[in-house]
C-alpha cells in the first residue's frame, strides 16, 4: 500500500482562546508525626498509641492465645477446640483464664491441619485421632532420618 494517495493530515492547532492545563506539582507528603516512647523494666522500649500498645519481647518467650481468639484465628468454633482436647488431638495449658484452655502456636497450626483433613479430605471425627497419631509418627520419622543422614 503506497502513501502517496493518501492525504497528510494536518496537526490540530488549538484556538487562540483557551488555556492549556498546567501540571500540578504534588504537594509534599507531611512527616509522620513521631510517637510518645515510654521506657519500661530491663530497657523495653513500649510505641504508646491512643488504641494500641506494641510490646518487646525476647524471642524464645511463648506467646500463648486464649479459647476465644484461637477460635477467631483458626475459625473453629470453640466446643470444637473443647473437643480436639479432650481428645488430645491438640495440646492446650489449662489454667490459663478461668480455667480455659489455652493454646500455643504450634496448637493453632495443627487445629488448621484438623479442619483442612475434615473440610477438604472429609476425614471423619471418629477417624482424626488415627490420622493424627500417623501424620507425628511419619515426622517424627523424618526427624530421625534426616539425623542419621546427615549427622
């Protein structure tokens, strides 16, 4: 196809009368405000916020969670959790508020393997103790192989 048939087009000329839009420089972002620090026992530093207070700890210090926020995290219903303890499928501290159990983090991510073998694999109650037992015995396996293959 040859362009010599073809017109040029000329370029739009804008009318004598408007204004071309101006760019707007972006207003500069305001500092964050800092926060009020508070220096607690053994040196802690505490970030004081009106609705939230974020607090050090050292690293090997359990973090432990409470009947109804293991419920809200994991998305059980707590008499579920109730249950999966009485049927030691997850271990609890007892005690730990008005005689509610209390549950570690590794407790939270073995009640979401539970309830991935019941919802999605249709594992039924009745069954869960066995697959649990199964599931450690295998780690608990591969813990050992892993010691002796690589000592």
């Amino acid at each position: 196809m040859s362009t010599k048939n073809h017109p040029t087009v000329p370029a739009r000329k804008k009318p004598a009368g408007l204004k071309t839009k101006q760019s707007r420089t972006p207003s500069p972002v305001a500092a964050p405000v800092p926060r009020p620090e508070a220096t607690g026992p053994a040196g802690f530093t505490f970030l004081v916020n009106p609705t939230l207070t974020l607090v050090a700890l050292p690293v090997d210090a359990p973090v432990w969670f409470s009947l109804e926020s293991a419920a809200r995290l994991t998305g059980v219903h707590p008499e579920m959790l109730r249950y999966y303890c009485r049927a030691g499928l997850v271990d609890s501290l007892h005690g730990f508020a008005d005689g509610e159990p209390g549950f570690e983090e590794a407790a939270l991510q073995e009640v979401r393997r539970i309830e991935h073998y019941r919802r999605h694999l249709a594992v039924s109650r009745r069954a869960l103790p066995l697959v649990c037992e199964l599931r450690r015995n295998a780690e608990k396996q591969h813990i050992e192989i892993q010691f002796l293959r690589y000592p």
